[in-house]
C-alpha cells in the first residue's frame, strides 16, 4: 500500500514549476523606497521560501540604482545581518545571476564589503577607492587603509609609530570607529611603554593597553561583521607584540602613601631637575663652547629656578669646568664688611678646586690683595679646566653697600677679577639685569657680563617635570589635568612643583586617611580641588608676596596697575588703564616696563594682562 502510493505522487508531481508573480517587483520595489530595512527584511523572506529570486533581484537593482548616492549606506546596512549576506553576494555578482547586470555602483561597493569581510584589504582598498565620490566612500576607503596598515604592523616600535588618522564628524561605521579609537589609545599606550622615563607610567600604560586589547577580543560583536575578523585578528597581534616585553615593565600597585616628590622652595636638585635644557643649553655655550670663559648675570622674577641652575648646571658642563656655588644669604650683616664675603668665596671656591682657603686675618686686613692672589693660585693650578664662580642672590651685595657695610668700590675690584683670567668668569643671580642696578658702581659691569633670563619653563618642561619627577613616581596625569595646569601657572616652576606637591597630598589623604577607593591618574577635578583649597594660597603666599613686593620697589604705580588688571582675564587696553589708575602716561609705561622686564604682565592682542593666572587670583583676593 505504501509502495503504491509514493508511485501515485510520483505520477502527480513529475515536476516543479515555477509561476512568476507578476506584481511582486513592483511590491518590493514599494517596500524597498518606503522603508529600505522594512523592504530587506520582506526581500529575504521572498527569496528564501518561496524562490521568487528574479522578482527580488530586479527590485533590488533598480531601487540601488535610482539613488546612486545611497548605495554605500544601504548595502552597508545589508552586511549588518548575517543570514542577509546572500543579497549582498547576489549584489556582488560573485553568484550566478548573469540574466541581470546589477547597478555598477551597487555591485563595487557590495563586492568592497565582500572583500573586507573576507579580509582581503587590498581588494577592498581597490573597490572603495573607486566609489569614494559618493557617500560614505570615503569613509569605506579610510577604514580599510587603516585596517589594512595596523594588521601588517606586528612589531612593538612599527606599532608606536602607527599614525592616527582623524575621525569623520558624522562617521557610518561608528561602532567600527570605536574599536579603531581603541586601537589609538593602545598606539598611545606602547608609546608611553616605549618613552618614559617613569617606571610607574610605564606600568599602567602596559595594563591599560592590555585591557583594552582583551575587549577588542573577547566583544568582537561590537564591530559589525565585515570589519569583525580584522580587528580581532589586530587584537591578537598587538597582545602578543606586547606580552614580548611585559616582563620587562613589571606591575606596579600602590599600596601606601605615595612620597612626595615635588619640591615647593627649596632648590631642586639631582635627578629631580628636568626642564631647563634651554638655560643650560646657553651657559654650555659661553662656558663650554667659547673661547674664552665669559661672565653671566643670570635674571627673573622670584622663584623662577635660578638656584636650582646655578646648583645643577655642574653636572651639563662635565669636568672642563668647575663651579664654586656662593649663596650671598648666608653673610647675614656681614660684621667684618668686606672681609666677611670674601671668605664666603674663598672657601666655596676651596672646594670646588681643591685648594685650601687664604688665612681668615689674610682676608680681614688685605681683603682684596689676598683675594686677588688666591685667584691667580687657582689659575694656576686648573691646568686644562676652568672654574665658574656663582654669587647667588647678589642683591645681597647691593643692599649691604647701602648699608655702608662694604664700600661701593667693591664692583670695580670685582670687575677687575672678572677680568683677570680666561679661566675664572662669574655667575651672578638675582632678581635685576645689570641696568637696573642702582648706583654708579653698577656701570663697569656693562661690557663684561651677558645676561641670561630665566623664565616661564614651555609647557613640554611642565608636562616632563608633573608626570616624570622620578623614575618611580607611582601616579599619572590625564593630558587635559597637565593642560590646565599650565594655564593656571603659565609654567613658572614654584607654582608648578607647589601644584604637583598638593594634588600629591590630595591622593593620599583620598586613598589612605579617607579610605576612598580611585584611579592614580589626577584629572582636571583634581587641580580644580587643591587650587580652590585655601591652604593652597596659604603655602604659595612666599612667590605671591615676593612678587608683590617687587612691584612695589622701582618705577611707582605697579601695583596700581595690578590692582586695576587683576579683575579682567582678558585684560585691559593702554586707554583704559590710565582711567582706573589714575596714572597719566608719564608714569604709566615706565611702571609697565617694569612689570614687563619681571615677567609679571604681557601685552596681548593690545591689552595688558597678568601672565600668571594663579597670582591674578591672589591679586583680587587681597582687593577684596
């Protein structure tokens, strides 16, 4: 019975054909304008399960060819679905569909999709370039030179050296684009792993790119499928690339106070001085470089790092030339007058020479004698090198000639000794140029000395000096914290090293008096803290009132000025100054040129401002 009956459908269905619909193009081309996702979906269910492929086929050609310029979003949104990836295929051509010639467009962009899918980026390449005119071809195109570049980038260096391309403001691929912003912080990361000097950052950029290379392989679902194979495929490549040299940064966890390592007043020294190449680079030049050792005067406002130059440019200038560090403070009231401050000399110069100082009563009853042949002593024993003699804050001088403590003929012996010897040249620190020393002692230094501004460090010195301090700081900053930091200090070092102390200071009373759990990378949030702490201005009240007290001695009106700028960040213009100081033009500009030549205000785009936003601050919290 079951025999006969399998032979009975046999005699009823000998075979299968196929009725065309004759409306159903015309349906599906109305679906596909009204609604393109819609249309698809009803598209792929018709060619699925009812073999009405030719009626598909047509639709789909002639609506991608009504709107040439759509082509690429729309085949683009095919590729989002697996189980539509047949359409795509049917689009390409590379299925038998030669009773129809799709759309020339619509065929070379669903083939550069293929091609990605397949991981053939030079195909790929090949086809979004010649449709990059229309929409979102470009943007086809850059993905697949950048996909095609970072998968042949297997090294740790080729891989730091990767460019990172710019985003489009309106991308299709977005989610493609965040794994390729991935892909740049990693780039970012290596580089920080291969640069830095700082063990501790080294560590968390080795962890951080670690990270996020292991999202990129375990969520490979986030990044739409033609481009899903490569990124995991880059993923993979970069974590091994990586791994190689893991063991070689080492982890790093903090697990007590961090040591502070800024140094707020006190010179910096040793490996802890970074940031005044520029300055250095100069006295190599007229003490290394020249023919001649040649006497400096060394200038700026307080607190600008002189004495951390003086106390370090030893180590830049290897053993051809010696320095002999005087700090001028250190003479008090100088009972003995002059006696007093050479003795001072004589005995640091001892021992930066390694020559025994004159006798004490040598020095009190022929001061300049003695000292005169103690120098030509040391001349004569430096043989191949020569000897820098640095007088640090020499104002010291000047205020004991007022005092009648030394006579004011005191400059010209002086001047005399700086002209004695090819091999000894002077270094003399303080707040003035030359000029602006009262007296007429002051006049023979003229021709003899060069004189060298310390200023405001450029903010690739304040970024080096925050996140580097030493080899093993533990913390880090976020670019945009290092950034605001630098407006707020314009770079002058008491500010920046005072700045770096207190956000130190802030983890640690967070992490381990608080009990807070948080990042060890300082943000924008926490400079914005310790900067509106009051204790802030309380420990920089030595640079605020240094500098105020500056502006009070010289040209008259300075601090009028300062008064009148400081509630205006933009600043104010030469007219409107005389107007809120009072001052007439007589007595404004020389006040100005003072301000100026201390680096405290700076004319821009026409108007008169306070170079350090910090001390502007302060400047309005003492007009309150």
């Amino acid at each position: 019975m079951r025999k006969s009956y399998k032979n009975h459908l046999d005699l009823l269905f000998p075979r299968v054909t196929v009725l065309p619909n004759p409306y159903l193009t015309e349906q599906l081309k109305e679906w596909l304008r009204q609604d393109w996702e819609t249309g698809i979906h009803n598209a792929y269910e018709i060619y699925t399960y009812t073999l009405q492929f030719i009626p598909v086929i047509q639709a789909l050609n002639q609506v991608l060819g009504e709107q040439p310029e759509q082509v690429v979003y729309r085949i683009a949104h095919l590729t989002d679905h697996p189980y539509k990836w047949e359409l795509v295929r049917l689009i390409s051509g590379s299925m038998d569909t030669n009773f129809i010639k799709f759309e020339p467009h619509a065929r070379a962009v669903a083939r550069g999709f293929l091609h990605l899918h397949e991981q053939s980026l030079g195909a790929a390449m090949e086809v979004f370039d010649a449709v990059r005119s229309l929409l979102y071809g470009e943007e086809m195109l850059m993905i697949s030179v950048i996909m095609s570049i970072y998968q042949e980038t297997l090294k740790l260096n080729d891989i730091a050296a990767l460019s990172i391309y710019v985003f489009p403001k309106e991308p299709l691929r977005g989610d493609t684009w965040r794994a390729i912003a991935s892909l740049y912080e990693i780039i970012r990361d290596i580089r920080v792993i291969q640069k830095s000097s700082s063990r501790s950052a080294r560590a968390f950029a080795l962890s951080h790119a670690l990270g996020e290379l292991k999202k990129l392989r375990d969520q490979p679902d986030a990044v739409p499928q033609p481009e899903r194979a490569i990124v995991t495929k880059i993923a993979w490549n970069w974590s091994q690339a990586i791994l190689d040299v893991a063991s070689e940064v080492g982890n790093v966890s903090i697990t007590e106070r961090v040591r502070n390592p800024y140094v707020v007043g006190d010179p910096v020294e040793g490996n802890l001085f970074v940031g005044r190449e520029d300055i250095l680079k100069q006295l190599k030049e007229v003490w290394i470089l020249s023919h001649q050792l040649q006497s400096v005067v060394i200038y700026g406002h307080r607190r600008m790092g002189k004495t951390s130059i003086l106390l370090n440019v030893a180590n830049s200038l290897g053993s051809q030339v010696k320095v002999a560090y005087v700090n001028l403070l250190r003479l008090g009231d100088s009972p003995q007058g002059v006696g007093d401050v050479l003795m001072a000399i004589t005995d640091e110069i001892s021992d930066a020479v390694n020559l025994p100082p004159p006798a004490d009563a040598d020095l009190l009853n022929l001061p300049y004698r003695t000292f005169e042949r103690y120098l030509k002593q040391v001349e004569a024993n430096l043989s191949e090198t020569g000897l820098i003699i640095a007088l640090d804050e020499f104002e010291k001088i000047e205020k004991l000639i007022e005092k009648g403590k030394i006579d004011s003929d005191f400059m010209e012996v002086l001047r005399g000794m700086v002209q004695m010897s090819p091999k000894i040249a002077f270094a003399l620190a303080g707040l003035h140029t030359l000029d602006e020393m009262t007296g007429d002692y002051s006049h023979p230094f003229f021709a003899s000395f060069i004189n060298i501004n310390v200023s405001f460090m450029e903010s690739a010195a304040t970024r080096q000096i925050l996140a580097n301090p030493h080899e093993d700081f533990l913390l880090d900053y976020a670019p945009e914290a290092l950034s605001v930091i630098y407006a707020w200090t314009a770079g002058q070092p008491y500010l920046v090293q005072l700045v770096g102390f207190q956000l130190v200071r802030h983890y640690n009373e967070q992490v381990f008096d608080m009990g807070n759990s948080r990042d060890p990378v300082f943000t924008v949030e926490d400079v914005t803290a310790v900067i509106n702490d009051h204790e802030f201005f309380q420990r920089g009240r030595y640079y605020f009132d240094g500098v105020w007290g500056q502006a009070a001695r010289g040209a008259p009106g300075q601090q009028e000025i300062l008064r009148a700028i400081a509630p205006h960040p933009e600043g104010l213009d030469i007219n409107t100054l005389p107007e809120i100081t009072g001052m007439n033009e007589t007595n404004l500009q020389p006040a100005l040129n003072s301000l100026i030549r201390h680096d405290v205000v700076l004319e821009i785009d026409g108007k008169w401002c306070i170079i350090v936003e910090l001390f502007r601050h302060w400047v309005l919290s003492i007009n309150v």
